[in-house]
C-alpha cells in the first residue's frame, strides 16, 4: 500500500516542479535514488510495476533537472528489465506491451523517433485506443519528448481521432434516441 500510495503522490509534481519529486522519491524510497533497485522476473509483477513507475519517475526528474548522466544507470537497468534492447521482432510484430516498453526506453534515452515509431504502431497498428488522454497527462516518459514539433502532431492526431469517434458515438446516441439534454454542456 505504502508503494501504490508513493507512486500516486509522485505523479502530480511531476509536470511542475522535478525537484520535489527527487525530494519524495529519494525520502520515501531510498532504493529507488540510490539505484539498488533490482527488477527480477521472481518478484511480484506489481511491486515491480510500481518500483518501475517510480524509477521511470525519477530518472525522468532527473533527466528534467540537468543530471541525465545521474539517470544512465536507472535507465539501463529499468530498460534491462524490459528487456527492449532483445527485440529483434519487428516493430508491427511486437505486442503493446513490448511497444510501450520500448516507447518509454526511448524516451528515457532520448530517443525521440524511435518513441514515436513505437507509440505510433500501438495507437495506428495496434488499433490501441484506450486511455491515450490520460497518458499524455500522467506518463513520465512523454514529459521527455512533448516539446518534440513530431510528437506534438501525434498527440494532436491522436485527439482528433478520438473527437471523431466520440462525435460518432455521440450521433448514434441521439439517432438512438439514447442522447440525454444534459449531457449537451458536457459535449467538448
């Protein structure tokens, strides 16, 4: 529990102030800042989920701040984990998780077309529609590469696509007679 609440509390700061989130990281999970975090396929996936959103927190706070150099050994060890730099697979042939891993890799690394390559095939080849707002304003990784003019058009194809598909459901709605007055404010 303690952990879940970690990376929950250190989801918000991320976008405003890095510092603070080295400052709650490195208090609240002292493995997670000095690195000796060890991923292992015999852990609990979910303790090795959240260790892996904070160490993704921080080695981006840490990219954020100036000290990427801080963050070299963190991103080799949370894209070891992953296990990305083995896929020999191409890239439509990878599975989302393996396209989202990659992704984040990519990012940490600074890697800005190989992010895109990775994000565009789970949302294009894919077909991978599901929760791509919430990403752009939670994921850590994203904060890398959002300045990136490609990235920013993705992120705008993206929204459109998804304002096309909730105007078709919209339509349908009220086609249906299933549309309801007061969800009409609620609209955009």
């Amino acid at each position: 529990d303690d952990l879940v609440t970690g990376v929950q509390t250190c989801a918000l700061p991320i976008f405003k102030d890095f510092d603070s989130v080295l400052e709650i990281i490195s208090k609240e999970f002292p493995e997670v800042s000095d690195g000796s975090v060890e991923f292992e396929s015999g852990l609990n996936n979910m303790l090795n989920s959240d260790y892996g959103a904070l160490t993704i927190r921080y080695a981006t706070a840490l990219i954020s701040t100036g000290r990427g150099d801080d963050a070299e050994a963190m991103i080799n060890n949370i894209c070891s984990y992953y296990d990305v730099d083995s896929y020999t697979t191409k890239i439509s042939e990878r599975d989302e998780d393996q396209l989202n891993n990659a992704a984040i890799c990519a990012a940490l690394r600074g890697d800005k077309e190989e992010y895109l390559l990775n994000m565009k095939e789970l949302f294009y080849g894919k077909n991978n529609k599901l929760g791509w707002p919430n990403y752009f304003i939670t994921s850590s990784s994203f904060q890398l590469v959002k300045d990136d003019p490609d990235v920013q058009l993705f992120e705008k194809n993206v929204y459109s696509q998804i304002h096309e598909y909730r105007s078709e459901v919209i339509s349908w709605l009220k086609a249906m007679s299933e549309w309801q007055e007061e969800w009409e404010e609620q609209e955009n």
